[in-house]
C-alpha cells in the first residue's frame, strides 16, 4: 500500500539535496524505494516541499535519509549512503517487528532513530565494547576503559 508524506526544505539547501546532475536525489530514491519529489515554485522566504511516496519503509527510510543529508550527515554523500540506507532500514524493520508483537520500540538496545543517534548523521558508536553497537542498554553499566599500562592519566 502506497503512502507519503511531505518534509520541508529550506530553499538554500535543494542543491544539496539534489546534488550534483541529480547524483544525491536518485541515490536516496534507489537505496530507500520511495519516489522523492521536490517542489521549488514555492514564495520568496518560503521552505520548499519534498514529497516523498511509496511503502511506508521506503518512505520512512527517505525521509530519514533526507534529513540527514539536510543536517549534513552521511546521507551527504553518494558513496556512503548505501551503507547508511542499509543500516537504517534494518532499524526500520526491526522497529516494525518489535511493534507487531507488542513490544516498545527502541527498547532492545540498538541505536536510536533519527539523525541526533549516536554519532553526527545517526550512526552508532564504533566502540565494539559496547552492546547494542556502543551504545549502553538500559540497566547495564557502562564500562570502565582501563589503562594498559596502569599509569595515571
């Protein structure tokens, strides 16, 4: 079943969104699935509209993806998109499932949604110490880094 939903644009960042020959918008419409249409005949000092259409994980997953290239992020750029596309769409539908079966989304861990996550464009922490990809699960303590060498810092 289709959907969509419309995100606003500042008109100074269209560019990027489009990017170069239209290289970043047909990237989030290939990695995400969903159609992604921007309307610029908008007044003077007014956001443009960016309509976006499709299944309701595409549409998620490229809205997620334009944000985060609006803010700068990942999504920015073509070559790493594809891993952030991946990444957040195995997010979307592990949401989905939790939500299936009853349970409260973003409560197992993981990473949270949305370009503010872990790290600058939503990614999550590297640090392989870590459950959930670096980020603490509720109840646990964090660890303590210790110092190899047992010196003072």
């Amino acid at each position: 079943m289709a959907t969509s939903q419309t995100l606003e644009c500042p008109k100074k960042l269209v560019g990027r969104l489009i990017g170069r020959g239209g290289e970043t918008i047909t990237a989030m419409q290939r990695h995400s699935g969903a159609r992604i249409q921007i309307d610029q005949n908008v007044p003077e000092g007014q956001p443009c509209r960016v309509e976006i259409t499709g299944t309701q994980l595409a549409v998620d997953l490229a809205a997620y993806l334009i944000k985060d290239c609006m803010e700068g992020g990942t999504a920015r750029d073509a070559s790493t998109m594809a891993a952030t596309a991946q990444m957040m769409q195995g997010y979307l539908q592990m949401q989905r499932a939790q939500q299936q079966q009853g349970q409260v989304p973003g409560m197992g861990g993981g990473f949270p949604p949305g370009p503010q996550g872990g790290q600058p464009g939503g990614m999550p922490s590297a640090n392989p110490q870590q459950p959930g990809g670096g980020q603490p699960q509720m109840g646990q303590p964090q660890q303590q880094q210790q110092n190899p060498q047992g010196a003072g810092l």
